[in-house]
C-alpha cells in the first residue's frame, strides 16, 4: 500500500509543479533558472511548493515501505507513476499523448505486471 500511495503523490506531484511553471516565463538556460526573480516567482508559486511537498512525503513514505519490501519489486513499480503522470498531463494540463507514447505507457503497465507476478 505504501508504494502505491508513493507512486500516486509523485505523480501529484510532478503535475501540480509542471501546473506552476507553465504559469511563468520560460526558462531557457541555468543562467534564468538560477536567476533571483526566477527562483522568488518559484518559491511563491503555490502549484510548484504544493508538488515539491507531495514529492518530499512521497519520498518520505518510500522510506517506509523500504523496510519491508524488496527494492528490485518496488523500484520497477516506481514506473507505474509515469504512467500517473502522463494521464493525469493528458487530463489536467490537456497535454497531447501520441500513439507511440500510448504503446510506452501500456508497455511499462506490462512490465510492472510481470514484476508482480515474479
């Protein structure tokens, strides 16, 4: 159950702080990303603090769940969250998901059920 909620909050995670730096300029080197307005308009944006907190319990839980299971089964499952991830870009940022993206999607989804049968 602990990988799964992980899984879940870091895909959260990753859409609400992709949600917040589409809502700034965009960044085109580490000179910008590093930049003081650059990093005070990242520190006040509440979708970006939101992820990054719901990625840190995510890790937090992780810990948790390492101490019972094998890494080799719950670090392929970790893949399950791009798989989150993408569908929830598709439904929430209304990301575009090719048919080649789909085929990788269902491919991971594939290989994380042949880990759970192991």
């Amino acid at each position: 159950m602990l990988v799964f909620i992980c899984i879940i909050m870091g895909a959260l995670g990753q859409i609400s702080m992709k949600a917040g730096m589409s809502q700034m300029e965009r960044i085109n080197g580490i000179s910008e990303l590093i930049d003081v307005h650059t990093i005070k308009s990242i520190i006040y944006n509440v979708y970006v603090m939101g992820g990054l907190f719901l990625y840190m319990i995510s890790a937090f839980l992780w810990l948790g769940a390492l101490s019972t299971l094998d890494v080799s089964f719950m670090y392929p499952l970790l893949s399950l969250a791009y798989v989150i991830t993408a569908i929830g870009a598709f439904i929430f940022l209304g990301e575009t998901i090719t048919i080649m993206r789909w085929m990788g999607i269902w491919l991971v989804i594939a290989g994380c059920f042949l880990v759970t049968r192991s």
